[in-house]
C-alpha cells in the first residue's frame, strides 16, 4: 500500500509492529493481506453479500458466547451492536482486501474481526486499536476459527445473493409467460434442426421458455437447501476443539434467527469442515441455467434474424444502433449479452470445479475463489435476467400475416397427410412441391386425393398447433 497518512497506531502481529492508519477500523492482519493480495482490482467490499454474512457470523458467535457464559455482557453488546452496523454496510468500505487470496479466507476472517471489534470499541468509549478493552482475537473470533467461520459466512452469502437471482429469474419468466398469452392464436412454423417442421405458435414457443425458466429456478431453490448445512463451532478441522459444549447449537440457532435461514449443523463435522461439494451442485445448477438462457438467446437471434433475408419470425425491440457503417442495421445486442454472461458462468463453474478438486485433507483452502466465483455467477445471471426481460422480452412483436403466409407455404404442412395418404404418397407431394414452388393443397387437389374440405380441415393451421385443446 502506498497511500500516506498523517497519523497512525501502531498495532502488532507474529510480524512485528507496524504503522496502520488511525482513522480506519481495519487492523494490522488486513493491512499485511493487502499487500500481499492484489490480484483482482477489485474488494471485498464489492461483495455486500459476504460483509453481512460475516457480521451476523460473528453476532451469532457473540450471542452464543454470553449465553454460555463464555463473554461478558459489556463486550458481547457491543459486538452486538456492531455487527449490526456492519451488517446494514455502515463499513463496507473498510473490508479492502483482495476476494481471491490464500490461507483459505483467514485474512478475509481477519478484516472482519477487526473491523467489528474497532467499531465495538468506539460504542464502548475506546479509541480504535486498544484491544486491551475488547481484542479482535479474543472476542470477536471467540469459539471459532476462520476454517468454521468464513465457510458459514460464505454459505449465508450465497444464500443472499440467491435471492435476487431468483427475483430476476421469476422477472423473466413472467416476461415470457405474458408474451405466450399475447401471442396464443399467432401461427407460424416451427422447425427442427433448422428445417421447416409443422405449425405451432408464437405464444407455445414463448411458454416454452417460461417453463424452462421456472424449471431452473426450482432447481436452483432445491440446490440452496444443501447450502444451510453449516459447520459452525466445529473450529479448526471439525473436531470442535476450542468450542465448548452447547456453542455449534447455540450459534447454528442464533444465526439462523439473524438471517432467517433454515440452517442446521452438518451431522459430521469433519466432513463438512473439508468438503464444498455443495457449491459443485450449486455451481452446476447455475452453469444449468447459464446454458439454458443462452440456447433461449441463441433462439432468439435466429428467430428475429434478417430482416429481409432470414427467419423474421420476431422483431426484437430495437435499443441501439448496430453499425458504424451500415445504415439502419439493428443488432440483438441484447440476447448477445446474455449468452457472454452464460460463457462466463460457464467458466466460473470450471474454476468452482478445479477448486473443490484441489482440496486437501482436513479443508479446502480455495474457498475464496469458489465464492468470488459463485456470487459473480449469480449477480451476472440476475443482471442478465432482468436485462433480458425489460430490454428484449417485453418489446418484442410479430407480423402475423407474414407468419401465417409462411405456415401456408411450408411444405411442413404435408405432415398432417400423413395418417390419410400414408408416408410415400405424402413424401411424393412434398418433394414436388420444393421442386417446382407450388403448394401442397394445389397438388392434393390436382391429383383428386382429398377434397376441399377434407384439405382444409387438415391443413388447418390452429388445429396443426393444437389451439382447441
């Protein structure tokens, strides 16, 4: 670090003594990690999700600490009280380390500890830096260790961060869902492997996409339940060495009263303590619904390609210009940011996956890179949901006369001949049909296979799309 300051404390670590700036709540251990760590260009306190965590954490820990006894009441109200400032993102800016770092979030346990314990010091009447009154250590990191503590923090945040994925998930969904109802009666071809198929309409394409909306959303929800397993009051390796009995429970309880989670003690603490294999399930889900909003993306380029020389079947919404030199030419500059936002989730679950793999013994020690990973999935794929439903989703129209002349066209229609003409017979008349340009009911007709109103009756495009049932 290189910024000056006019005045500091000295604080002291296993180091030795050093200057820290005396008006900041940050302490010795965070100004060593942040020299060490500067990777990103970006901080811990981009993370808001994380800064709460950690504070109801340790308010948690507090509170379980003076029901046992284990804390004074002076000092645990004041922990109390700060954690709740910190929680509310009174001090976020004073969590400025580097989210990718190593020792497996102890710096990042680290900062919090003295952040808390700076501001109880000053509810208490203290300058910053007189631990003798109220220690980082002996206090605020009472009963825990950061192999317990930043993990449960790190699980309370994803399940924060969750929650306006969703919100946006459901925003798109519903999006989608009022399109298939404006859209119910509007026909139009729909097609395999990019060739013409049989009819359907606009509306079933769009609801389509809602249900796969709210098919991942539900699986997101079920992947977050394995998520409030926590290790807590497990300390170091999961043994619960320096944790006494009746802390797990009594912390697990107060937190989940602070976050208004349904949180539980894992059953085998050790096992918890060394393994994320939630956040590989977690992360798979999110590539899941990374990988299925870009096929709704890639499906809504191509639908809306042209205008005059592709699909045309959907005019996107037209929000910017889409050449420096070709005039009038509008991009679906919308759909190609969604699917940039889905590779990049894509990858942030490879680096979930080689982190959760590169774990060792009793704990991982990539714990830092799987949440820096899994909440910038999850705060991209919300922006992108909400990005997607009011700049794309909403705007979006059709020329149904075009659409129908299309249907009427298509040599896919001959499928509904079928179950009459029998395969060859059908696949005789659409093979003409693409050869010479004429249409399917004009050569049934000619040949005298079915009458008019047979003809129509089948060919019928709401009956094709099934629209009476």
């Amino acid at each position: 670090m290189t910024t000056t300051f006019s005045s500091t404390r000295t604080e002291h670590d296993l180091i030795g003594d050093a200057e820290v700036p005396a008006h900041v709540y940050w302490g010795v251990h965070t100004m060593r990690a942040a020299e060490n760590f500067q990777i990103t260009d970006q901080k811990l306190a981009d993370n808001p999700f994380l800064i709460a965590a950690l504070a109801r954490v340790k308010q948690a820990a507090a509170r379980a600490n003076l029901q046992l006894g284990l804390l004074d009441q002076t000092r645990a109200e004041a922990i109390d009280q700060a954690c709740e400032r910190v929680a509310a993102g009174e001090f976020n800016d004073q969590f400025i380390l580097d989210p990718i770092q190593g020792g497996a979030g102890t710096s990042t346990n680290m900062n919090a500890n003295e952040v808390i314990a700076n501001v109880a010091l000053e509810i208490l009447g203290h300058n910053k830096g007189e631990y003798q009154y109220l220690h980082p250590n002996d206090h605020v990191n009472l009963s825990q260790s950061t192999n317990d503590a930043y993990p449960t923090a790190v699980k309370i945040a994803t399940c924060f961060a969750a929650t306006p994925l969703l919100e946006a998930m459901e925003e798109l969904e519903d999006a989608c869902r009022k399109k298939a109802v404006e859209f119910r009666t509007v026909v139009k071809m729909g097609r395999t492997q990019l060739q013409d198929a049989v009819p359907m309409t606009v509306g079933q394409e769009f609801g389509g996409w809602a249900v796969t909306l709210r098919e991942d959303h539900d699986r997101l929800q079920e992947s977050l339940k394995l998520v409030t397993e926590i290790n807590l009051g497990a300390t170091a390796i999961g043994t619960g060495l320096n944790a006494p009995e009746g802390y797990a429970e009594a912390a697990c309880y107060h937190l989940a009263q602070l976050t208004g989670l349904g949180l539980s003690t894992s059953p085998h603490l050790v096992e918890a303590t060394s393994d994320v294999g939630s956040f590989v399930h977690l992360s798979g889900v999110l590539k899941r619904v990374a990988v299925k909003l870009s096929k709704i993306c890639n499906d809504l380029r191509l639908l809306s390609s042209g205008p005059r020389a592709g699909l045309n079947d959907i005019q996107l919404p037209a929000v910017q210009s889409g050449s420096s030199i070709m005039p009038g030419k509008v991009n679906p500059v919308i759909p190609e940011v969604v699917n940039q936002i889905a590779y990049q989730v894509v990858g942030y679950d490879a680096t979930v996956t080689m982190a959760a793999e590169g774990g060792q013994l009793q704990l991982n020690a990539f714990e830092p890179v799987i949440m820096h990973s899994v909440g910038l999935a999850m705060k991209h794929l919300a922006n992108g949901c909400t990005t997607l439903a009011r700049k794309c989703i909403a705007g979006i129209t059709v020329d149904e006369d075009a659409l129908r002349r299309q249907v009427e066209q298509s040599i896919g229609l001959v499928t509904a001949l079928n179950p009459v003409l029998g395969y060859t017979q059908s696949t005789m008349i659409a093979m003409e049909a693409l050869h010479t340009g004429r249409g399917v009911a004009e050569l049934v007709l000619e040949r005298g296979l079915l009458t008019e109103v047979e003809l129509a009756e089948l060919l019928r495009p709401e009956r094709l799309a099934n629209l009476a049932s």
